[in-house]
C-alpha cells in the first residue's frame, strides 16, 4: 500500500483483535507448505 501525501502528514492505525479463544496469531511461514487447489489459484 502507497499512501501519497507529505511525511508525518498521516497516521496509519493497524487494528487487530488481541489474541484470545477466538484468534491466534499464526507465525510467518506457517502455511508455506501448503498446496493450493487449481480451482483457487486465480483469486490470489
């Protein structure tokens, strides 16, 4: 994501929901194993 405008003139507030009985965090790599089925493929 680019965001256009002059340094310091925008605040960017990534939200997520804490860590709890309904989300995890998952670790980086976790899921590059993973096989992605033909009939998918095209909506990344």
């Amino acid at each position: 994501m680019k965001i256009l405008g002059a340094p310091g003139a925008y605040k960017v507030d990534w939200w997520s929901p804490e860590p709890g009985e309904d989300w995890e965090p998952v670790e980086r790599g976790e899921f590059d194993d993973m096989v992605e089925p033909d009939e998918v493929s095209h909506l990344a």
